[in-house]
C-alpha cells in the first residue's frame, strides 16, 4: 500500500502522512469509537451529557495520539528505562499515599488531576521489556527471560495489590507477550507454564476474599443470584435474549430498564448484543480482530526488533482487553474489571488506549527515516 | 546454549514472523471461542433467556374487585368500601429498621402484633414493595405522622379501600364482617380468584354471600424496572366489581327492636310470614364488626370472647332454648288433628298433674291451677296441666311428628352462617342420644316445651310465620335481591316455599289462633297487661317461660331468691294483624324471668312501630 508512488491519490492521504497517521488503523479505531457513541447514547438512558463528556475525553486522547504518533520510536526507546522506573516509583507513590475509592487504592492526586499510575504502566511495561530486548541477540537466554519476567510481574504485583486485578492482568499481559514474541524456547516457555500452574494455589491463598468469590460467582452464577452472580446472570440473559437479530437499537429492555448493572462501563458488549443480536456483535468482533491484525502487520512491517516487539504488545494488549472483557460479559471468564476497549464509558483507559495507537502510527509512519 | 554476540536480524525477523502467526493463531482461535459462545447464547438458548428476559420485565399485577355493597330494603348502605390510611414501610428505603419501628412506636402506638404480623408479612415479598405496618389511621395518627414524616424516609401513608359498617353494632350479627384472609381459609378458597384481595367474609351475610359479594378478580401486565417501580401498563383485563345485595332487612326496625331490648340478653326476628323475608334480626349485646375489618388487638378480642354476656354469640341463629310454652298450640293443633282433644271439652286443671301409678307431681306455673279449662283457656292463660293430660293420651310419636312437621328441630336454613338446629326430641332421638328409653313422664315436659326440647329464636319466628299463614311455610331470608350490574335493577330473590303444614279441618286453626289472639287482648290472657292492652290493632301472640334450672319436686320459683343467670329465659311469639298477618315476631329474654310480663312488651314495640309508623310505601327499595 505504501510506497514511492503514494503521491498520487490526493490530498487526504497526504494530511494523513504529514500527520503520521495510518489510514486503516485509524479507520478501524473511528468506527469502533462511532459504534461506541451509538451503543452508549442507549446504554446512558439517552442522555446526552454522557455522550458530550465521553465526547471530551476521546477528543483528550485524540490529542494524545496524534502526540506521539509525531515522536519516532527510536526517541521512545530512549526514554524507556526512565519512564519505566518512573511508573515503578509512582506505583509505590500510590502504595503509600494515594487515595482510596471503591475499596481500592489506585489514585493518585497532583492537585490538577488526579491520576491513576498503573494506567501509566500499560506502555511502560512493554516499552521497558521492549527496551531490555532491543540490543540482546534473540531468542533470549534463560536468564534473561527471568529477569524480563520480574521486570513485568514486579509492577504487576504491585497493582495486584491495589487491588486492580484487570489492569494487573492486562499489565502482566503486555509484557509477558514480548518475551513470547522475542522467541524464547517452547521448553523455557513450558517450563515457566508449568510453574505457573503449580503457582495458581500459592496465588489463590494471595488473592482477596472478593477476588475469590468472583471465580467461584463464575462457576457458579446461580448460586448468589442477588449478590455477585447478578452481574452476569443479567449479562447473559441481555445477550441471550438478543437473538440474531437484536431487539432494536434503544429497545434492550435488560438495559433500558436497569436490570443490566454497570451497562455503560464495564458490561456495554450486552447492551449491544442485546439490540443488534448475534449479527451486531460479530461485525464488532470482526472490527476488533481487524485493528489487532493491522497491528500485528505494522509490528511485522518494524524495522528494528524494540519497534516490533512495542508493538506486537500493544496490538495484543489491546486484544486481551476485547478477549478478557466480552469473556467476562458472555461468562467465559471471572469478572474482573476490564472495560470493552473504546467503547466502555470511561476516560482512563481511552487516554491509554490512544496512546498505544499513536505510538503504533509513529512506528509505522517513522519507518522510512530509520538507516536499514 | 552459547552465546551469539552478533545480532542475526534476518533470522530474529523470521524467529518474529514465527511468533505473531503464533500468536494470530491463538487470537483467532479465542475470538472464534469468543463467537460461538455467543451463538451458544444468542441463537441455541435465545428462547431460554428471552424467556428470563420477559419474566424480568414483565409482572402480572392482580386487580382485586371492589366488594359488592349491601343496602338494606329502602336503599340504606348497611356495608360500604371507604379508604382507610395504612402506614408502608419500603425496607430497602430505610436505614435502620429496628430503630425506624422504635421510633414509630413512640409516634403511634404499634401493637406489639402489629409487628409481628409486619415481621411476618416482610418474609416473602419482592424487592422495593411495601409492606403494611398499621392499618386504619385514625385522623390523629395520620396528623401525628404527616408532621414527622420527614424523619421516616420508606415509610409512606397509603390510602386504600376497606370494608365499613356505618351501622357498627347494631348489624353485626346478620351482616357478619370481613377480614384478612387467614390459612385456613387460604386452603379452602381458588388463590386465583383472591388475587390480590386481603379480605374474605367471616360472618353473616358477608361470609353466607361471600361468592357474589366478592367479584371477578382482573389483571395487569406492567412493566417494572430492575427496582419494581412500575413502568407502564401493558396489557389490563379489569376486574368484575362483586354484586351490590339489598337486604330484606329495615334498620329502622331493626333500630327499634335493638333498643327494645337494651341491657338486655336475647333476640328479636322479626320476620313477613307471606314470603319469609327477614324484617329485623337482633341479638344482643352485641359489637361493632368494623373492629374486626383491620385486625382486631388481642386484647379487645379477649375481652369481648371472655365477656360473661357473650357479645360474639349470635343468640338470633346459634342460641337454642326451651322453647317453653310458645309450642303449646303446635301441641293443641296434633291433639285436635289426631281426635284426642276437641276445642269445646272442658277438664279440669288442678295445680299439678300425675301420671297413673305414679306419685310424682308434674306441676302447673299456677299454683293453684286454672280450674276448668277448653282449649281456649287453655292457651290463653297457658295451662300446662291441660296439656299434661292431652299429651299423655297423644303420646311422643304423634307429639313429635306433628311438631316436626312446623319445622322443629330442623334448621331454617336462612340464608346466614351459624344457625343451629334446635332439638326434637323423640323415642329414636334418646335412645340414639342417651341409649335410654323414652319415659311417659318426658312426654309431659316435652308438651310445655321443656325437658330436652330446644329452638332458636329464628325458628320461633318461622313457627309463628307457620301458624299466621295456617301452615303455609316459607323459608326466612335475609337477601331481598341481587343488584343489576347498572346497579340499578334489582333482581328480587323468590320466596322458597315449603312443604305446608296440614290438617284435615281448616277451623282447627281457628281454634288454635283465636286463642293467641286472646293471650293479648282479653283480661286473662297472659300478654294483656303487660303489651296487649292498649293496642289498635289486633295481635295473636302466645308467651313462654322456660326454665334454666330444674326445681325439685315441691319446691317454687323465686326471682328474688335465685341468681340472675338462673332466672327462667323470657319467650313470645306474635304476629299482628292478627286477620291479615304482616308481621311475625319471636323474642327471647335470657334470663329475663316471665315472658309474659319482659319480651311480650319488647315484641309489642317492635310491632307498633312496624304497624303504625312504617308507612307502608317507604318499605320497599326504589
């Protein structure tokens, strides 16, 4: 698609390459941002002061993205050890002074905003494992995978701890793809599976009492139907009554008349499979596995192993937002927090999210300025 | 594994390439996963969860029918449906129950099973409904509450429909009362139907008519929100309000006849011999049925079960008595009927009475008897001597089947709950009853309307109705008629009329009848001084004094030496006027001593105000 010659088709995709931008992963991310306003302007009861501040925030991250699709990857490597040990240090910033909501501890004020770190540590991680493997012959040694191991799962345990288990999930995600992607040894990569089996009881004794019930609420939902298995015996009655075809966009009654909880946040995937059915959610499905695709493409199409390791991770990050969330609103999976990525209402993610798509656009759109 | 220090980027690109088609793989894969999950729920299980997602949505909300109201004849409302304020409680709305119920209490006065019952009812209820803690404000409570009602957040004052009785008392035992629905009652009656309603007729007219009164239940469909809160109606079948009931019942008369008998214990039934419609109905003392409508306190309700004079029995349907002499033309009639008296023969009545080959004495009320009596003396001034003789030469078997034949010891079957059944006596019923033989000696006591022999008061008034009509029967009824659905038609019940009472010779009436009216208007007669005196009108009546107490061989009866609770029962029976008979009355007096000289004035009342001032136009409904 791009080449010498892409002069030609106008000035549309000339704007688009002063910017830095890649015409098709911008388009997947717009359409799922459009789908994300239609599904919301429901799932918000037709309120449209819930729209204009969703409004605001994709306008925030918007910026940010075109932000850092202007700075080349090879700045960010640079800058990763720092930022890394700078999300490190405010993660423990948070552990001693941040503040309290919803029963965990994840803010952190500075007076102008308030912030949450482990946000943060959704490209940090990856940039600093990304940064660790970057000059290091690949595959990687057996110590070097343990210690790009601990460079991960010590900040995934430190918001574990918070507690926030979907964005230690999504943390330890990130990083631990780029080991996979360095081209560690199945043997290695069996060895540390195997491990982490035999760790899942240690884990299990580590985990909170809420944590616990929210596995076993997914075995059994039936079983605490008023309390935490409401959330998704309501979640899977919305998608199962959508059928095919869906109840009408506006017409979800498990929506509209608030049996849904959390229907705009982390439970917006029922709201649309329960008024577009089956057909509308596998056109989002697809939508979702067309920008994880182009993202992979771009990480083949890298130059340099950080540029492709960054962004193998981020475009699978995002993939484990899509896997872990509509597998916890179809009740594949516990439900742990983890919004449907652009669609969720909700500014912290969206911030995150656009940022990765930046720094995948500046990954793809920097490459040529790069020496082979 | 050695160490390559030289970079190799062909082969990292390629190790690279290996890894994300890996890696799409297993994202494929899980998506695919992902998918068919989907269409697991979606299209294998649709009709399963749009099942669960319908029932979420939609509840079918019962819509009780209002009750039927009753009128009595001239259009008086005698049971109507009026809001009545009840306290809500919503617990999810309130903080802290046990506190919000202390504090109420302080405000209100909550009984303690008012609590109980709430606590009760707080098991078993969906989400967000309100449950009712107190029934019935009264306008105080209501004031008291509306001014700290800002202190009790979920607690709501409720305006609902509840069954009253403007009449209170004075009704209570021909109207009955409703009440809650208790369990027993829940086992008996269609759930379906009483959908919805909280109240079921206990008593009376209310319970015996229960099936009209109450109505068609009817339906909603709403939809509801995740918290209850009715959304809209989607579907409404209305419900069938009960049928409105006109009573054959006057409460002026009835008025009358309560005041009649005032601090007394007894009954009045009153009653149009021509067609059995119940005139009035009273039983006394009495209460007010609308205690009953919210809950009765535990505490009220013992003191009226424990109350000595028994408030709660019904004496017009559920007391029996002995009858005492009021029978005694029944018995005349089976001794003229079956030829062993004749009208015009005299004997002579001493002070008492025995039985051949036996010394026992079977004394007269009279001490000294009556002299020489017929018929008509004999009833007039109630020889029981004259008829100790006839029924010796009668017998039980002819006694009793005569008797029976006017109905006696069998119940009215008036249209009201509770009544008995009084008693028969006969050979077969004693040796059933007693395993014993029948003695001459009981024939005798059984002729004056005493030994085993027992009526109630409504079963005196249809042997009077009997005797007015020269046997024609009918059944007493309180239902004049059933409303139109317009409210406006009235649908009269027909009279049912029984097996009539025969004898060969119409003038035995006569020689029956003209004696009652004699009891009232000649010197002798036992109801001349006392009611038959003065009156315009003619009256056919007959007294009756039974006794609650056996004396011994030779001993007398004296009021003032024996307690009041062993003081004969008071009894007459009338009609008036005595050649075109509209009215038949029966009284009793518990207690009350002479029958003659306590209910014969009681009866008279309740005639003259039904004779002289009812005019007769204003007797009938519309």
């Amino acid at each position: 698609m791009r080449n010498g010659t892409a002069d030609e088709p106008g000035l549309g995709r000339a704007i688009l390459r002063a910017l830095h931008l890649d015409l098709l992963l911008l388009g997947g991310v717009v359409l799922l941002l459009a789908i994300g306003f239609v599904v919301l302007y429901s799932a918000s009861g037709e309120n449209i002061d819930t729209l204009y501040r969703q409004g605001v925030r994709v306008g925030v991250a918007f910026m940010v993205l075109l932000l850092l699709a202007q700075i080349p990857a090879h700045h960010l490597r640079q800058w990763s050890p720092w930022v890394y040990v700078f999300g490190v240090l405010l993660l423990l910033a948070v552990m001693f002074f941040g503040e309290v909501g919803k029963g965990a501890q994840r803010w952190l004020d500075l007076g102008v905003v308030r912030f949450q770190p482990s946000e943060f540590m959704k490209i940090a991680v990856p940039m600093m494992v990304a940064w660790y493997f970057a000059d290091r012959p690949l595959p990687p040694r057996f110590l070097e995978v343990v210690i790009a191991a601990l460079l991960v799962l010590v900040p995934a345990g430190l918001i574990a701890r918070q507690p926030d288990l979907g964005t230690a999930l999504l943390v330890a995600g990130s990083g631990l793809v780029i080991i996979f992607l360095a081209g560690v040894r199945w043997r290695i990569l069996m060895a540390l599976g195997a491990l982490a089996m035999l760790a899942a009881p240690v884990l299990w004794h580590f985990m909170q009492d809420y944590q616990r019930r929210r596995v076993l609420t997914l075995l059994n939902p039936e079983s605490d139907p008023l309390g935490a298995g409401y959330h998704i015996i309501q979640s899977k009655i919305a998608i199962g009554s959508g059928g095919l075809y869906g109840k009408g966009w506006l017409n979800g009654t498990q929506s509209q008349l608030e049996f849904l909880p959390e229907r705009s946040t982390d439970f917006i995937f029922a709201v649309h499979a329960e008024e577009f059915g089956l057909m509308g959610v596998l056109l989002l499905l697809a939508l979702y596995l067309f920008v994880i695709i182009r993202g992979l493409i771009i990480a083949l199409r890298a130059q340099d192993t950080y540029s492709r390791l960054l962004a193998g991770s981020l475009s699978f990050t995002f993939f484990i937002y899509v896997l872990v969330n509509t597998g916890m609103v179809s009740g594949l999976l516990p439900v742990v927090g983890v919004p449907l990525p652009l669609l969720s209402y909700g500014g912290t993610s969206m911030v995150t999210l656009m940022a990765a798509f930046g720094i995948l656009m500046s990954i793809h759109s920097h490459r040529r300025l790069l020496a082979r | 594994m050695s160490r390559q220090p030289i970079k190799n980027h062909h082969q990292e690109q390629r190790l690279f390439l290996a890894r994300v088609i890996v890696l799409g793989v297993v994202i494929v894969l899980l998506f695919t996963l992902v998918a068919m999950r989907l269409t697991q729920l979606q299209v294998v299980n649709h009709s399963h969860f749009a099942t669960l997602s319908q029932n979420n949505r939609v509840r079918l909300e019962a819509l009780p029918p209002p009750r039927g109201l009753i009128y009595d004849r001239n259009g008086v409302v005698l049971a109507e449906n009026r809001p009545a304020y009840q306290l809500e409680v919503t617990p999810e709305q309130v903080g802290n129950l046990q506190d919000t119920l202390d504090r109420l209490s302080d405000l209100l006065e909550l009984e303690p099973e008012e609590i109980d019952r709430f606590r009760r009812a707080l098991r078993g209820k969906r989400p967000f409904q309100a449950v009712p803690l107190k029934l019935n404000l009264t306008d105080e409570e209501l004031a008291n509450f509306a001014v700290n009602r800002h202190l009790f957040p979920g607690v709501d004052v409720q305006a609902r429909v509840a069954r009253h009785y403007p009449h209170g008392a004075s009704l209570a035992h021909v109207i009955g009362y409703v009440g809650r629905i208790d369990e027993r009652e829940m086992a008996r009656i269609d759930t379906r139907r009483y959908a919805g309603t909280t109240h079921i007729g206990k008593l009376g007219i209310e319970r015996y008519y229960e099936d009209d009164l109450h109505g068609q239940v009817g339906f909603q469909k709403v939809e509801v929100n995740a918290q209850g809160r009715t959304l809209r109606i989607l579907e409404r079948e209305p419900p069938v309000p009960g049928r409105d009931l006109v009573l054959s019942l006057d409460v002026r008369l009835q008025a009358v006849a309560q005041e009649a008998l005032e601090g007394m214990a007894g009954a009045i039934v009153a009653m149009d011999p021509r067609n059995g419609e119940v005139l009035a109905m009273v039983s006394m003392p009495t209460f007010d049925p609308n205690l009953f409508v919210h809950g009765i306190p535990a505490r009220t309700f013992n003191e009226l079960r424990n109350n000595r004079r028994q408030p709660l029995f019904n004496r017009a349907l559920s007391g029996q008595y002995p009858p005492g002499s009021t029978l005694k033309m029944l018995v005349g009639l089976a001794g003229l009927e079956h030829g062993v008296i004749r009208a015009d023969r005299m004997m002579f009545a001493a002070g008492y009475y025995t039985l051949p080959n036996d010394t026992r004495r079977y004394r007269d009320w009279r001490r000294h008897g009556h002299g020489w009596v017929d018929l008509d003396k004999a009833i007039t001034q109630s020889s029981d001597v004259y008829f100790y003789d006839m029924s010796f030469r009668l017998g039980i078997d002819r006694m009793s089947e005569f008797l029976g034949r006017f109905g006696v010891g069998e119940a009215t079957g008036i249209d009201s709950t509770g009544e008995r059944r009084g008693l028969l006596p006969s050979r077969e019923w004693k040796r059933g009853a007693h395993g014993m033989p029948w003695f001459p000696g009981e024939t005798l006591i059984t002729s004056i309307g005493q030994g085993y022999m027992l009526a109630t008061p409504v079963q005196l008034a249809s042997i009077t109705s009997t005797l007015a009509m020269r046997g024609q029967r009918v059944r007493p009824h309180l239902l004049r008629g059933v409303l139109g659905e317009d409210g406006e038609e009235l649908h009269v019940a027909e009279p049912e009329f029984l097996t009539p009472v025969q004898v060969s010779r119409p003038e035995f009436w006569d020689q029956v009848l003209t004696p009652m009216e004699h009891v009232m208007h000649r010197p002798n007669g036992t109801a001349f001084h006392s009611a038959g005196r003065d009156a315009p009108y003619r009256i056919a009546g007959k007294t009756g004094t039974s006794q609650v107490f056996s004396l011994g061989q030779d001993e007398e009866y004296d009021e003032g030496a024996l307690p009041r609770h062993l003081w004969d029962h008071a009894l007459f029976i009338g009609f008036a006027p005595a050649e075109d008979p509209r009215i038949a009355v029966a009284v009793l007096v518990e207690n009350g001593g002479s029958g003659g000289r306590v209910s014969a004035p009681v009866a008279r009342r309740v005639m003259d105000y039904f004779m002289l001032e009812m005019t007769p136009d204003a007797q009938w409904y519309r």
